[in-house]
C-alpha cells in the first residue's frame, strides 16, 4: 500500500523551534512525529511513502539518508510553491506514479489508529474516499465533519466559527483515497482537500467517514506538542520513550515534573521543569524555572519562563522573567504565508 504523507506546511504555530527543524520532525519523547507516524502506517499495510514537501526539504533528506523509515521506503515530491493539501496530494501521487487505493496522513498527526481498518471500511463501503475521525472539544480547531447512520458524509467544514455546526467529530487528517479522486486534485496548482475537494465529494455522495475513540492529537500547536510528549514520555511503550534521554545531564537538586528532557539537553542545580519540553541541546542554567514552556536554546540563572518558546537562537539571559513570548520574537521577513 502506498501512502502520501503532508510534510510541507511552514510549521507557523510552532515558531521559532521549525525555523531550525521543520514541524514533523520535532521530536515526541525522543523520536521524530513522522518517524511514529510512518511506524503506525507500516502497522497498517503501508510499505511506500511519498513525502509531499515544500517548506525545508533538505533535513527530511538526510534524517531518512538510505531512503527508509524501518520497513517503509521513502520518496520525495518537493514542491516549487506551496500547493495546500490537495495540490500538494495531487502532485506527490502523480509523482511517485500511484494508481491503485492509497493513504493519506497528516504529518503532525500522532495517533494509535489502526489504519487497516480503515482500510478495510473504505473497502466495505465502496468508498471514494474515508476520513478517520476523532471527537474534540474545541471543533474551531479542525475540520468538523457531519455523517448520517451509515458513515456517509453529509457536511464537511473547515474551521468552523461557533453555531456552525452541532458536530464534534474532526478530521483526525488520515484519509483513505481512491486513484479516481486524484482527478479533482490536478496537482499543478493550490488547492484545499479540506476547503473544495471534501466538500465536493460530500456533493457527489461518495465520502465517508469512521470515528474511533483512539488516542490522537494534532501536535502542531506549542500545547499540543507538550501534551502529546508528555503523554507518550510518561506511558513509556518503549524504554526509548522515557521522559529523560540517557544523553541528557540533570542535576540532582533539579525538579523535573511532567517533561521531556531531549537528547544532550542539560539542567543544572536547583532548576525545575513543570510541564514542558526541552529540545536536544537545550541549557537550562542553575534556579532558573521553566513552566509550559519549549525550549531549544539557553535560559539563564534563576530567570522564569512560562508559557514561551525559545528557538534554537533564542537566549534568555539571567533573573529574566519570560511570559507569552518567543525567542527570538517573529522575524517579519521569515513570515512566508
Ligand atoms: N506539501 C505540503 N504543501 N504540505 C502542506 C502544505 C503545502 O502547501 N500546507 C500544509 N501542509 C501539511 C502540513 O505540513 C501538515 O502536515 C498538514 O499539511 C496539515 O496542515 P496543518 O497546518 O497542520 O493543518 P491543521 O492542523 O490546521 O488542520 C488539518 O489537520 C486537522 C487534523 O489535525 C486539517 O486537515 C483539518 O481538517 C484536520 O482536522
Ligand atoms: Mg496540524
């Protein structure tokens, strides 16, 4: 089975951590997003993948340098322009010549869904296409679908302003799709799978939709993405997943509550991390207190940090107080959407 994985977005609501690494592959207790996300597809049948970049198509290159993700064997469709969802569907698939049923992921998407039978309900239905759903509690969100008894598609709204909709299943962003579906994804232009192609599958009669309650999160967003690490760290399904890397050097006097400490990070005396990862390389200098943060870069003695995002530039100096911020702040001439 084939698979064409969306990797290409700008990663705008985790900035500035993908201005040095793109979004997929920010680590999620130690192992990249695409990498877990390859994982399950594998699970499910999946032994090719086309990844659809656009925005840093080098580190994907050489994260993966013999072309494999475990079993699954990887090519690439780099985008001139960015595409949006459909185009970008569209070019990977007509790129890496697919022309039988195929699957379609979301690259921030961190989920146990068992993708084959998903498959297996694409099939049953004869479906055109099949979207995985997942209930949510905020449907701004995400794109809400709405299905009659028998899993047939009736609405499908991107983003939906409050009283659109009374639905609060979401598009968990894994798709089943058959080749003829492609015809409305030209791939030679931008084009939204969520905002013009669903919606006119729903008008045809040909999408459907199956809801499971299994663990799933969109970790594209600075909350999301310490969730799901501190989810993942503290179910711990392998050794690896363990909230602190073995490379990792934590003081003994250090408090580390609800975090991830990634590779070669380093935490000294007396300093404490409440709810909030720290990425490979990250220093974390003596009392300072780190709190829903992320951090990459450097946080001075006894500073405070909280709810902030320090890139891999970022420096926070000493006795600083740091709340809502980004550091370095947004660059106005990196702002490409
Ligand atoms: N190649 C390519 N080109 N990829 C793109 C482009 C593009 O122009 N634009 C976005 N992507 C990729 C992103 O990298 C990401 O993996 C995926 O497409 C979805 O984009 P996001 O920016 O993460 O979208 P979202 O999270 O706001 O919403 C999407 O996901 C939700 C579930 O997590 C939508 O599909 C929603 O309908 C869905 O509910
Ligand atoms: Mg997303």
């Amino acid at each position: 089975m084939h698979a064409v994985v969306l990797v290409g977005g700008f990663g705008t609501r985790l900035r500035p951590l993908t201005y040095s690494i793109p979004k997929p592959l920010l680590p999620v207790a130690h192992t990249s997003m695409l990498e877990r996300l390859m994982n399950s597809l594998a699970l499910g049948g999946v032994t090719h993948a086309v990844l659809a970049l656009g925005f840093k198509p080098e580190p994907f290159m050489a994260a993966f340098p013999n072309d494999m993700c475990g079993s699954v064997q990887l090519s690439y469709a780099v985008e001139d322009t960015p595409l949006d969802t459909a185009g970008a569907i569209g070019f990977a698939a007509r790129t890496a010549g697919i022309g039988e049923t195929f699957v379609v992921a979301n690259g921030d998407v961190l989920t146990d869904l068992d993708i084959a039978s998903l498959i297996s309900f694409h099939r049953q239905h004869g479906a055109e296409g099949t979207i995985s759903l997942t209930p949510v509690s905020d449907p701004s969100q995400y794109g809400i679908v709405e299905i009659d008894a028998s899993g047939r598609v009736e609405r499908f709204v991107e983003k939906p302003q409050p009283g659109m909709t009374t639905s609060n299943f979401a598009s968990a962003g894994t798709y089943v799709l058959e080749p003829s579906a492609l015809v409305r994804m030209p791939g030679d232009q931008k084009l939204s799978i969520e905002r013009v192609v669903f919606p006119q599958m729903v008008a045809d009669g040909s999408l459907f939709a199956m809801s499971t309650d299994d663990y799933w999160i969109d970790a594209g967003r600075p909350d999301t993405f310490i969730s799901a690490n501190v989810h993942v760290s503290k179910r711990a399904a392998k050794a690896t997943d363990a909230p602190i890397h073995p490379t990792a050097t934590v003081a003994e006097t250090a408090e580390i509550l609800d975090s991830v400490i990634g590779e070669n990070a380093t935490v000294l005396d007396g300093a404490r991390i409440q709810h909030s990862v720290l990425l490979p390389g990250a220093i974390v200098e003596q009392g300072a207190v780190i709190i829903d943060s992320l951090v990459m870069g450097r946080v001075g003695t006894n500073s405070q940090v909280t709810g902030s995002i320090i890139g891999s530039t970022g420096v926070v100096g000493q006795n600083e107080m740091c709340n809502n911020a980004s550091v370095p702040a947004h660059d106005p001439a990196l702002q490409q959407e």
